[in-house]
C-alpha cells in the first residue's frame, strides 16, 4: 500500500473516533436537497456510508422505509441509538448487504470521495430497481456568504479581523462543484451503461448554532481529526473565538449559511 492510500485509508477510518461528535454536529442537507434527491414516489430508501445518522434522521421522516449501511461499528452505534425505528447494517459501497433490485433510491450523502467508484457504483445499481435514483450530495458552510468567506481566510492566515483574499473561497466551492460533478459523470460512466444522464442541482439554507458548536464542527472532518492534538485543539477554539466576534449584539447563536451540492441520477 503507497504512501497515499495509507493515508485515505486513515481518513476515511477517522470518523468513528468522534462518532458522538459528529452525530450532534454534522448539520444535515438542506430540507429542499433531500426532496429533489428522493422522488415523492419512492417507498425503501438506502442511505449509504450513513455515518452517525444525521441524513437517516430526514430520510425516515419521508418515506415509509430507510435502510442505513454503514462500515464502522461506533458510527453505526450512534446510528442506531438516534433512530432505533432504523434498520442499520454493517457494510460498504462496494459490498451492500441486500439483494438484488431491493430499493427505490440510494443516497450518499458526503461520502463519495471514499468509495471505490467502479465497484460501488456496480453494487449500486444491483440494488437498485430498475427506475430507482442514485442521489448524491455534498453539504457544507456556504462560503460564497461573505462573512464565512472572511471567517475562513482569518482561520488561514492566523490573524483576527483580516480577510486576506476572501474571494478564493467562493471560487473554490464553485471549482469544487464542478470537480466533483464531472468526477461522478466518469465514475458513473466506469459502471457501463446502467444509468442515465446526471442532474444536478443547488439548495441553499440557514441554521442557527453557537459559536462553539460551528468551531466543534472542524474537528468531525477527517484532516482535523488526525491532527496532533494540540494543534486540533488550538485550531478549534481559534475558530471559536473569531466567531464570537461576529456574534449580534446580545444574541448567542449565528445564523449559518449552507449549500448542498446534489446529483441525481436514475437507474437504466
């Protein structure tokens, strides 16, 4: 194994450390992403790569039955204790535990990066009924709202109150949506002709939360977690503090804004 599959292997293994955390933190799609990525008709949901939960949650709201896959034991524990209602299995993108055409719909929600494309993507469509939708999203702060882009400069440069160039990171998440539009197209296309044409689409929300939690919510991404702990710590409550000083006057949570970068694609 090279130096660089080490090192998604470590990353992607790195969540259940803070599965805890990351079920409280982790902010879940915008409520119009899930709509648009699962069709009102779908009855059986797989959410998979589930993590702690936080998509199943909307997920079993809407439909009458979600099935969640999900590799690591301390995630799916969390899983499992915030939706008991949930049947949640042990398994991968490459190896899901169901048999063939047993779901309407799949959806992954900021996982993708980890799979091993050819094969999941072959695994997805043998559970998939034939007119079924694979959805896929990634969800995040939305940095083109300019106080985030200027929280996350002052993060890089280390200084309070400076900016630096706060327009790099609306560019970025635009570069980043496009990259990961097109890298889905070419592993979607890897499988053979099994789906259609890939949609996509962007949805937009706000959340309330402290400054704490949002700065908490750094150390639940994989290049956080494996920082020397120092470094982890310092950088967290770095993010608390620049945060508190964008606190309205009297208030105790910020506004927060997100977007969902979402795909859709139906099964042949």
């Amino acid at each position: 194994m090279g130096a660089e599959d080490e090192t998604h292997r470590l990353r992607a293994g790195s969540f259940g450390t803070v599965a805890e955390e990351y079920g409280r933190l982790r902010p879940a799609p915008c409520d119009e992403a899930v709509e648009w990525l699962v069709p009102k008709d779908r009855r059986t949901v797989l959410d998979l790569a589930a993590g702690a939960g936080t998509l199943t949650a909307l997920l079993a709201e809407r439909v009458p039955e979600v099935v969640a896959v999900e590799p690591d034991d301390r995630m799916r524990a969390v899983l499992a204790a915030r939706r008991p209602d949930v049947r949640a299995l042990r398994g991968t993108a490459e190896s899901i535990p169901l048999t063939d055409g047993r779901v309407d719909a799949v959806v992954v929600s900021s996982a993708w990066h980890w799979f091993d494309a050819p094969r999941a993507v072959t695994e997805i469509a043998r559970v998939l009924r034939p007119g079924g939708t694979l959805g896929v999203v990634w969800n995040g702060m939305d940095s083109s709202v300019p106080w985030v882009a200027e929280w996350q400069a002052g993060m890089r440069s280390g200084r309070p109150g400076n900016s630096g160039n706060s327009d790099a990171r609306p560019q970025e998440q635009g570069r980043r949506f496009v990259a990961r539009g097109e890298r889905l197209r070419e592993d979607i296309a890897s499988g053979g002709p099994l789906f259609g044409e890939v949609e996509q689409a962007t949805f937009s929300c706000v959340r309330s939360a402290t400054p704490a939690d949002v700065a908490a919510l750094l150390g639940t991404y994989s290049r956080v977690i494996l920082l020397p702990e120092e470094e982890r710590r310092q950088l967290i409550a770095q993010a608390e503090e620049l945060l508190r000083e964008r606190l309205p006057e009297g208030e105790e949570t910020l506004r927060v804004p997100f977007r969902s970068l979402c795909w859709r694609v139906t099964r042949l």
